[in-house]
C-alpha cells in the first residue's frame, strides 16, 4: 500500500511541475476603439477596464514553456448621424475573445524569474449587437442588427510579445506581465473614417497559476 502511495505522490508531484493552471486577469493599456465626430455624424467609445480568463502553460526543460490563454473583455461604442430631418443614434455592444498561444523563456534564479514570451493570438467578436434608433418628424423606429456598417471583419489574428516577473508565494505563482500585441486585420472601420479599431494593443496582466 506505502508504495503505491509514494508512486501516486510522485506521479502527482511530477504533473504539477509539468503542467499548471490558473487565471489572468488586468486591464489594457490603451483604448479598443478611436473614435471621432464630424458635423453630421460622431462616434463615442468606452472600453471596459477589465480583462480575466483562465491560463494553462506547459513547462518544459531549460526554463522553456507553453503558455494558453483564453482571455475576455467587453466594449461598446454609440453613434449619431443627422441627416435633412431624420436624427439616427446607435449603440453597439459586444464581447471580444482573445486566444493567445505563447513561447516562454524563464531566466533561472532562485525566487524571482524573469521572462519573456512570444507568439500568436486569434481574437473572435461575439454578441455583436447595434441597436439603431431613428426619428423622422414625429416618427420613431428601432431596428436592431448583427452586422453594422463599420464591422470589417469578426475575427482577426496578430503576433504576441510581451515580458514579466513569475514569484512563487506558498503553493501558487503570481506572474504579473506586460503584454503587446499587433493585430492583423481592424475589427471595425467607419467608411466615414471616424471609428476605428487599433491595431496595436497594450495589456497588463497578473497571473495567479497553481
């Protein structure tokens, strides 16, 4: 019996040092959307302060690993546009999913471990909703649509790098990082030129793995 504990105690202990998981969570560092006014039509775009999702990484020798992220956040933009006499508002809502697949490299020291890390991410729009309220005289109507007029494309992917501290407190590994990514397509661009998304994203994230 003693020995088939001590070889599930190894077998366990083996896989944690395999294998861990956990959950990121932070805040980006620069805004999902530009947007922008004219005399007829203007934009108006709130990113939501958050982004959470659950980590998993693989750990290889030499300090190598590979890390898999499913990450969330949300964000919505208004609209407005009045043309002769008919004023139209909008507003669109919707959740963004980020799936980044990285190369890690920890740099060997005793209780804080340096790292960087490297690779490819897909981002996929769900939940897209524009509800569009317009008025003409004293005629009111709402239509509502999944697919907007400056939706360019619903999924996109970009590369990855980023850097960070990995600091074991107990049981668990807290690893707060930044992380830069360059997407390859813009989810949403106006044909007025007034709203656009950003290539280029910012994130702090602090990962608590066990």
């Amino acid at each position: 019996m003693r020995p088939l504990f001590l070889l599930l105690f190894g077998a366990v202990s083996a896989w944690a040092q395999l294998f861990s998981y956990g959950v990121k969570a932070g805040v980006p560092l620069n805004e999902f959307l530009d947007a922008a006014q004219s005399q007829q039509f203007a934009f108006n775009s709130t990113t939501n302060r958050y982004i959470v999702g659950p980590t998993a990484e693989l750990h290889l020798p030499f300090g190598l690993g590979v890390e898999f992220d499913i990450l969330y956040r949300r964000f919505d933009y208004t609209g407005s546009a009045t043309l002769m006499n008919v004023v139209s508002n909008s507003r669109t809502t919707a959740n963004a999913w980020e799936f980044p697949l990285l190369a890690k490299y920890r740099i060997p020291m005793k209780i804080v471990h340096p790292y960087v890390d490297a690779g490819v991410a897909w981002d996929k729009l769900s939940g897209l909703t524009q509800t569009i309220t317009s008025t003409f005289v004293a005629l009111t109507t709402t239509t509502t649509t999944s697919n907007p007029a400056e939706l360019n494309t619903a999924a996109t992917r970009g590369f990855v790098m980023g850097a960070g501290l990995s600091v074991k407190v107990l049981v668990i590994h807290v690893s707060p990082e930044i992380r830069f990514t360059r997407w390859g397509a813009q989810h949403f661009i106006d044909p007025n030129g007034l709203l656009h998304s950003n290539l280029n994203q910012g994130e702090f994230l602090l990962g608590i793995t066990f």
